[in-house]
C-alpha cells in the first residue's frame, strides 16, 4: 500500500475543489500536527492581502515540516479559516500551488475573526510520512 491513499467511493459527489474527501496513512507513519499559522513574516509584519497572508502560511508550514523531515506534498489534512468569503479565491489559489497529489483531505471555512484583526488567512494541517517510502 502507498504511504497515502486517496479514499473516494462512487457514492460520494466529487469534491467541489481541488481536494480528497479522504487520505487513508500506512501504518507506520511518522505524524507533525502544526498548529494554525498565521500570515506574519520573521519581522512580524502581516501584509494587507488575504493571497499574501496564505503564502507565508504556507511557507511558515514548510519550515516547520522540514524540521522533521518532511515536505508540503506530505500533508495528509488541512483545516483553513479565512474571514471573508471575498478570501476564498485567493487562499485556494495558494493552496492549489502548494499540496501534493493526492491533494490533502481539507475543511475550508469562514470565521468572524482571529486573535488579532490584520489576520485574514490561518492554517493547520497534518502530515504523514513512512520513511524511506
């Protein structure tokens, strides 16, 4: 068996977006749980666009998964939060340059606000890799 495997029975509609309704991980997988990140650079500055902000979500994401050992194409599951519907566009596109195939299980939602109100875009997700697969 692959290290991850896309789930999709015949029953189910396809998924409205880049996206599997479900991954399945070998046994034996290594797990990173990263915490929700924020679109905020090394300086602490937040640029104003929501597409800006996924960017360096996900390039906080892939500094942290290279610490051990692993890469964006090894998320198994996202969950992103935008503020706006207007962002969903913006942060799909990010997303869609950035996960690998068999693209990840994901939730998409639209929230009233985060810890601080510059923040348009967060995103946590969960990766799996066996090694030497």
């Amino acid at each position: 068996m692959p290290a991850l495997r896309p789930l999709s029975p015949k029953t189910l509609a396809t998924p409205l977006a880049r996206y599997s309704a479900a991954i399945e991980v070998a046994a034996g997988a290594r797990l990173v749980f990263v915490s929700g990140q924020l679109g905020i650079d090394a300086k602490g500055e937040t640029p104003e666009s929501a597409e800006a902000q996924a960017e360096l979500c996900f390039a906080a994401i892939a500094a942290l998964l290279a610490e051990a050992r692993m890469e964006l194409s090894d998320i198994v599951r996202l969950n992103a939060f935008v503020t706006k519907e207007a962002y969903l566009a913006d942060y799909m596109r990010v997303r869609d340059r950035h996960v690998g195939n068999p693209p990840p299980a994901s939730t998409l939602m639209i929230v009233s606000g985060f810890s601080r109100p510059q923040f348009k875009v967060e995103v946590e997700c969960v990766a799996a890799k066996v090694d030497g697969a």
